[in-house]
C-alpha cells in the first residue's frame, strides 16, 4: 500500500533501518584469517548485544477474511455461482515482545489491522497463535498476547535520551526475511506533520526500512528499544534513508492504557490551534516565540471549564513544552480521558498557569454541538459559524480518531454549507437533514476548506 507525500511514495507496510559504513578494503591471501584483534584491540561488533535482542523481535503473520457478498459484482447470481463468498488476505509484519510472562508484544496497529487469525514465529523457528489485546490508529500502535513460558523479551530505554546522532540498530523481516539486522543513525527527533498518523512524534533515521519491517525494534547501542519502525519516505517503493520510528515513550504510555483498558480514549483539551508565527508572537509579546494560539474554545471543554479564551497561546501542558500546536496535540493525545494535567499560557502577555482535568468526546458532546450516534458524521465535534449570511454553516471542531467522521475525509476546519442539496445553517438543521436522508448510501456535503468550495462524497 502506498500513500503519496509531498512527491513521494509513503510506504506503510515495512520499516526498518541501514547506515553503510566506509571501511578500508585490504587484499589478503586466498586462505589468510582476518585478525581478531588489531593493535591489541577486538574488533568492534555489534553481534553481543543482538545476541541477546534478536530473541525478543518476531516475525507476524496475519490472515484476514474478506466478505465479497456485499460487492455489487458479486451481488449478480451469474457471476455469484463462479466465485467463492469469502476470499483470504495474508499481511506480514514484525513484532517485539516486552513482556515475556504475561506475552506481551508490542507491532503496528496497520499490520494487524482487521485480522481474523495472527500468528507470531520466533526466532527459534516456533509458531504461536496471538491475541489481540487492543490498538489504536491514531497512534498506529497494537498490543498482541501470546501464551508461552520460553519468551525472551526486550529491555526499554528511553526515547527522550536520544540524540541526533545517535548509532541506532533496526531489526525486523523485511520480504518475509526474518531477524534482519540493519544499522544507522538518528537523522532527526519529533518529527510531525508528515500526515502519517493522527498523533506523530517521529524519531527518523537513515537506516533502511522495507515492507514487513513494520512493528520491528528500533535498539540503541546498549540493546535497548527505543522505537517502532513504521513507515518510509521513498520515490518508489524503496528505501532513500528516510525513515521513521514511533518513540518507545510515546508507545509506552498508550501500551499501558490498551493493556489496561482494552483501547485507547483519549483526552481532549478543547480548543482548535494553529501555529504561532514570530509575527503573531512579536505582536503577543510571547517570548520564545513559539507555541499554539488558541483560535476558538470547544463548548463544554476543558479549556472552557479553566477559562482559556481565543487569543491564549500555550506553551506547555504538564511537562512538555509546546512548539507548536502539534505538540499540544500529541501531549493531550497521549492521556486518557479524565485524567488531570496543568496547561501553562499566556493571555495578553501575563503567563497563566491552571490544573485541568481533560475530557473524552462522549463528556465534551453532552454540552457541545455533536451529531446523532448512528449518523456518518458521528464522532465529531461542530460549533455553529455566524460571521455572515454566505458563511453561516456548521464547522468542524475535532474529529475523534476510529468514528464514522474519522472515515468521511472529513477534517478539522472544514465549515459544512449543505448536505444533499438542503443548506445547512445550524448544528440543529444538520441534525435535521441527516436524519432525513438515513436511509440514503450516499451524502453529498457541500463546504468550504480554506476558503475554497470542495464536494465531499460520504458513503
């Protein structure tokens, strides 16, 4: 599967990592050794910390079942009684164990995505079946269980500790190639924007990453995990170096929730942000000059229950400084719903420091403008817009990840004009209009994205 960006091809299904290093070449003998020592000195390897990691990083396999009875093809009885119901599809990946005792494996949520049968081999050559203890897209992070008392996991390090330039080993099975051992550099830290995932924090690196190295271990020189591979930039389907890996801190904090709650629901603050440009932050008077301007304030939020206000530029939340407003997203996204943190800001130039308590959309859509909950457009979150007569329309405020408004490409922003041919002013006549064309497969939205007409087709 390939995903395009910014002219180049982002492969989702592989990833991992390869630094070739120059070395001086030296003829010797037909049958002459190569020196185990120099100058006194073993050779440098790699190979005694794999040993000790290569155990801990498997290979997965999925096999996902796909119903063809509701294809229109398929629907004729001439081309019904040619073809079979049901057709197979098979996916392979990587996976690192973390927990050996209770068969804890962490991969990518993509590659077990829908599958009805997962099956993890070792790096002895067993084959165990797995569970799937829970996922989140957002994130493209998965948690697997399997059940067996000769498991050898991998210790965690800390991703915040990385450096650019950082030695880094990426491990995985690449083309079905298992335990394949690939080396480079950390290229950069916090990475985001690149439209991978909802919530992106990348660590990138040189190292070369192909498909199946999805859900493979991103180590440090001392053994330690620091990342999960999970995508590539490339011009066509292979590896240029630009690789990327999801922070083993961030994965730690969801894996925790997905093991204790089955899934992921995430805290929202409540309020839509863009980026504070220098322009923005001279005439703020902010220092630093970064941070996320708050453009609106969600009804029922927590930003509301706090009294933050259009105007407000947030510079940390808890202990995360906040560059952007990315940054923010990431540092909310990353909690469950009702827990408390501190949100720090600046309101015409007096920085305010106030405890919050964040909320999940369920909470926020008591008092918010939300659509019905078997509706298409269920899961996001609308403020009506009044500027004027020809802008008077229903806006996107958040748009939960894994809902129905999640799959309409529908995305933060967009301001909603007509649905079906019918204006729509309010939360309340969008309401209206959905529930008279529920029993239609297709909706034809009419809004306006960045100042521009588009026609969204929702099936």
């Amino acid at each position: 599967m390939f995903f395009i960006l910014k002219n180049f091809d982002l492969l989702r299904r592989g990833r991992t990592a390869c630094l070739w290093l120059a070395c001086m070449v030296v003829s010797l003998p037909a049958h002459s050794m190569l020196p185990q020592v120099v100058d006194g000195e073993p050779l440098p390897s790699l190979a005694p910390m794999l040993e000790n990691v290569l155990p801990a990083v498997v290979n997965i396999s999925t096999t996902t079942n796909i119903d063809l009875a509701d294809h229109p093809l398929f629907r004729d009885p001439i081309f019904r009684q040619f073809s079979p119901n049901r057709q197979q599809e098979n996916s392979l990946g990587s996976g690192v164990i973390v927990d050996a005792e209770k068969g804890y494996i962490l991969t990518n949520h993509h590659v077990i995505d829908k599958a009805d049968e997962i099956s993890v081999t070792t790096k002895d050559g067993r084959t165990l079946k797995a569970e799937l203890v829970g996922s989140d897209s957002g994130s493209d992070v998965a948690v697997i269980q399997v059940k067996d008392d000769n498991l050898v996991a991998i210790k965690l390090g800390r991703s915040s500790a990385l450096r650019v330039g950082d030695f880094v080993v990426a491990i995985g099975s690449p083309f079905d190639l298992s335990q394949t051992v690939t080396s480079g550099i950390v290229s950069a830290l916090g990475r985001s924007g690149l439209g991978i995932e909802g919530y992106e924090d990348f660590i990138q690196t040189d190292a070369s990453i192909n498909p199946g190295n999805s859900g493979g271990a991103l180590v440090n020189l001392r053994g330690e995990l620091v990342g999960i591979n999970t995508a590539i930039l490339s011009r066509g389907g292979g590896s240029v170096g630009i690789g990327f890996s999801i922070p083993i801190d961030m994965v730690n904090q969801l894996m925790q929730q997905i093991v204790e709650f089955g899934g992921i629901e995430r805290g929202l603050l409540g309020v839509a942000m863009q980026n504070l440009t220098p322009q923005l932050a001279t005439e703020f008077g902010i220092p630093g000059k970064r941070g996320a301007l708050v453009t609106q304030v969600v009804p029922g939020s927590a930003a509301e229950d706090v009294g933050m206000a259009s105007g407000d530029v947030i510079v940390k939340f808890n202990e995360s400084i906040v560059l952007s407003s990315s940054d923010l997203r990431n540092a909310v996204g990353l909690l469950r719903a009702g827990t408390d943190g501190t949100v720090e800001f600046y309101r015409e130039g007096e920085l305010m420091k106030k405890k919050v308590r964040i909320k999940g959309l369920k909470e926020i859509a008591k008092s918010a403008g939300t659509i019905d909950i078997d509706s298409p457009l269920s899961g996001a979150i609308f403020a009506d817009v009044r500027s004027n007569e020809n802008e008077r329309g229903v806006r996107v405020e958040q748009i939960e990840s894994e809902t129905p408004a999640a799959e309409t490409g529908l995305i933060q922003g967009d301001i909603i004009l007509q649905v079906n041919k019918t204006r729509v002013r309010s939360i309340n006549e969008l309401n209206s209009v959905l529930e008279e064309n529920s029993d239609d497969n297709v909706l034809a939205v009419r809004l306006i994205r960045d100042g521009r007409p588009l026609l969204l087709v929702v099936q």
